[in-house]
C-alpha cells in the first residue's frame, strides 16, 4: 500500500526556499512598515504638515528602503542559484 502523500526533497527545498525568501522581503519591507506606522499615528492635516512628513519619510527611511531592497536581491539571488 502507498503513503497517501509523497514529499520529495526536492520540494522540501523549494518550499524552504519560498518561505526564506519571503521572510527576507517582509525584513526589507521595515522602513515602509516604520514610515506607514508613522503616518498613522501623527496623522498629518494639511499640505505642510503632509509635506514635511513625506519629505521626513524619503530623506529618512529612502536610504534603508533602497538598501534593504538591493539586500533582499542579492539574498533572494544567493538562495535561489545555490544548490
């Protein structure tokens, strides 16, 4: 009688694979999490206020995102041409 389910180690890898690959895209992801959260809880009225918050947001954050994202790249890449 056969296992109902068959798990190769192939797909183990690809799965784990997936799921490193996501958790590394949600870590890049903190700057927007920081700037959105932000956002929210000064809750900017007006141009200026909007203005400025912004402007904070990409002198600020704009740097770490970009870093972050370039991070994720060469992880992603690494994980997924190393075998």
């Amino acid at each position: 009688m056969r296992p109902a389910v068959v798990i190769k180690e192939k797909h183990v890898k690809t799965l784990g694979k997936i799921l490193f690959s996501a958790i590394t895209f949600v870590a890049a992801l903190v700057p927007l999490w920081l700037f959105v959260v932000a956002r929210c809880l000064l809750a900017p009225q007006g141009f200026w206020q909007n203005l400025a918050l912004t402007g904070a947001g990409v002198v600020i954050l704009g740097g770490f995102q970009i870093t972050f994202l370039i991070f994720w790249i060469v992880v992603s890449f690494h994980i997924w041409t190393d075998d």
